[in-house]
C-alpha cells in the first residue's frame, strides 16, 4: 500500500515525489516512458529559472536524479484504469494492480486526437491493452495502431495470438517486426467502423476487416482512466490545492490545462503532495 502514488514522471510527476518523499510518504512513480520524452525533445530550454540555456534531456536528467535521491518506487508501467474503494484506490497497469492511499495525475496531454469511433466502440473492439484483452482475439484478425516504438512488444505479443496483425505504425518503423503474421499498412487509419462490435478499420487507402483494433499511445485519452473525473475540456478540471472533483485525487502539470510549462508543472506538483500529505493527516485523525 503506497501513501502516495503518482501517474507520470515528467516534471510535475518528479516535483510531487520530491515534495512526499521529503514529508516521508511511501511514493510510487508510474512512468510508461523514458521519463518525459516530450520534454527530452527541447533542444533548448531558456526559462526555467535558474538554469538558462539547458537542454530539455540535461535538466530532465536533472529533474529524475533529485527525485530517485529519495529511493520512491518506480514502476515503469503504463496504468490503464483507477478504480476508487472504501478506504483506497486500485491502479491498474497491464500486468498487475497497486493499491494507494492517495494519487496524484501527472500524465501530461495527449497529443494525438482520438480516431473516428474509437469511444463508441471501447470494450467492444477498441482496446489499450494486449496484455489485458489480447486473449479475447484468439485466432481473429486485428489491427495495431501505434504512435510510440515501444508498443512493438505489444504488437509482438498479439501476433502469438491472432492469426494476423494488420500494424499501422504512425511513427518511423525502423525495426522490423518478428512475427511473420504482422503485416505492416503504411497507411494511416481514418475511423473505426461497426455495428454491435467493430467489423474494420477505415485508412487513407484500402478498408480493412478487422474483429479488433489496439491502439498505443504514450498517454490515452484521461476519461479512459477514470470516468468519474471531472474535466474541463480536454484537462482536469482542478481547484487551487490542485484537488479533482474525486477525495483523494490530485492533479498536476500540463494534465490539467495550459500553459504548458515546465514551472507551472513543478509547482502544481509541489501543491498537489502538499494536498495529498494534508488529506492522508485528515484521514489518519
Ligand atoms: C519540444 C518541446 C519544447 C518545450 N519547451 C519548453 C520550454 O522551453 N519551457 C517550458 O517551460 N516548457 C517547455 N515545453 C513544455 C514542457 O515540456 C511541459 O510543460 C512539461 O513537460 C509538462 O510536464 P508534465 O509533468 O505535466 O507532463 P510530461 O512532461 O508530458 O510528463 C508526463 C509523463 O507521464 C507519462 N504518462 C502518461 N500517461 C501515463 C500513464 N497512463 N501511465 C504511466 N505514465 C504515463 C508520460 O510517459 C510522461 O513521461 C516544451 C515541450 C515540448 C514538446
């Protein structure tokens, strides 16, 4: 059981883990990715304070040693769903489940926009998780559409189960897949389409039948994570102690609206453990 556990390790992530740690909470870090690449793509950062002229890679650097300095748990996992209890919360990543106190969401924005049906058809045919609904596909067609290399092993995992994978790689692929039943489309994928349950994929070219459709992405849409979340738009909707509309969640960082910066993040980080660290005192009274 975490006191604190924090969805993303990007700065606003990192900030609320430094701030825990330092007020001895037991903290987890869930990070999908190498520790926020969107920041490690800056190839210069002019105004963070103190630290003119860095690269958006040498103060990440920075910004993950201060907060591993304090040794809180990190679990290189993509969490898929939150689930709220009596007296805690359930955090679901594809492999396994964590229990929590209080949570903290840091996972940045999506930049990709949802497809074309892609909500109407979520537990009926769309699906983030091969892990989690791959079996469902046994022996079926299903197409995997990715924006980040490191859902090869997903896709890879799939192709053990399906009799063929059709991969929509929106990225460079410069790895070529293992399995001989990935075919790779390099098209790009314009909607799902179905009745009861998806029946195909449409893309820039040909219309492909598909039972299923995967789709990976470095952050999901947030609702998918916890439909009980209020938003604003696009972002969580948060008050000034950085509280969300649920007990015990907290938000920080480009997750709840612009601007998007680096100093907004770090401080809504510090802000929202300060709010977790007050909530678990109200708790234990
Ligand atoms: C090219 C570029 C240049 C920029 N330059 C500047 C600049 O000069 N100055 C400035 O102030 N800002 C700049 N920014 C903006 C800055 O990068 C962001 O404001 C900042 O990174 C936001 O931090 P964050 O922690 O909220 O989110 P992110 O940095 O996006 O971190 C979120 C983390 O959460 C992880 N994650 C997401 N979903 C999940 C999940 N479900 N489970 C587990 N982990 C998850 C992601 O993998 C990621 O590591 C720039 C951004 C870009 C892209």
């Amino acid at each position: 059981m975490f006191d604190v556990a924090i969805i993303g390790g990007g700065p606003a992530g990192l900030s609320a883990a430094v701030t825990a740690s330092v007020r001895n909470k037991k903290v987890a870090i869930f990070d999908s990715s190498d520790f926020s690449p969107h920041l490690r793509k800056a190839s210069k950062v002019y105004n963070y304070l103190g630290l003119p002229d860095i690269s958006g890679e040498e103060l990440m650097n920075k910004f993950v040693a201060h907060a591993m300095s304090f040794t809180p748990e990190v679990i290189k996992n993509k969490v898929i769903g939150i689930t709220q209890g009596e007296e805690s919360f359930t955090i679901g990543t594809a492999g396994d489940i964590y229990e929590a106190k209080t949570i903290i969401l840091a996972m940045g924005v999506s930049h990709s926009d949802t497809m074309n049906g892609e909500r109407d058809f979520l537990g009926k045919g769309v699906s983030y998780c091969a892990t989690c609904d791959g079996y469902f596909y046994k022996g079926k067609v299903v197409a995997a559409v990715s924006t980040v290399p490191s859902a090869l092993e997903e896709v890879e995992y799939l192709a053990e189960l399906c009799s063929e994978v059709k991969f929509l790689p929106l990225y460079k692929l410069t790895q070529v897949p293992k399995h001989s039943n990935i075919t790779v489309v390099s098209d790009k994928p314009t909607g799902i389409t179905g009745t009861e349950r998806v029946t195909g994929l449409s893309t820039t070219g040909e219309y492909l039948p598909v039972q299923g459709v995967f789709i990976f992405r470095e952050t999901d849409p947030i609702e998918n994570l916890l439909p009980d979340l209020q938003l604003r738009g696009k972002s969580i909707l948060v008050d000034e102690q950085m509280s969300t509309n649920v007990d015990g969640i907290f938000a920080a960082g480009d997750c709840t609206g612009q601007p998007y910066q680096i100093s907004r993040a770090t401080g809504q980080g510090l802000t929202a453990a300060w709010s977790a660290v007050s909530y678990l005192a109200k708790k234990a009274k």
